[in-house]
C-alpha cells in the first residue's frame, strides 16, 4: 500500500513541478491525438456510413 502512495505522490509532484507552459502543450497534445467525437461515442459506425455513401 505505502509503494501505491509513494508512486502517486511522485506522479502528483512531478506533474506540478513540471512549468505551466509544458503542462498546457502536454494537454493540447494529448486533445489532438484523440479521435473523433462520433467515433468515441458510437465507434466504427459513422465511418462506415460516411464510406459507404462517399463511394457512391
């Protein structure tokens, strides 16, 4: 239990001590990494609606 606490509190402190500015971008990195709105929410079935009638 204490190894959980010491890991948490590392990640907790690593996280404040690093400057805002590399914060912000970690962040806007990670948002533009990330799918879609549709795809999270309903998976491969818009893109597979969005194919099939792209086709046509």
């Amino acid at each position: 239990m204490s190894e959980y606490i010491k890991y948490f509190m590392e990640a907790f402190l690593g996280y404040f001590d690093e400057p805002k500015q590399i914060r912000k971008e970690k962040r806007r990195q990670r948002q533009a990494e990330r799918p879609g709105f549709s795809f999270r929410w309903f998976g491969l079935l818009p893109w597979a609606l969005r194919q099939l009638f792209h086709k046509r």
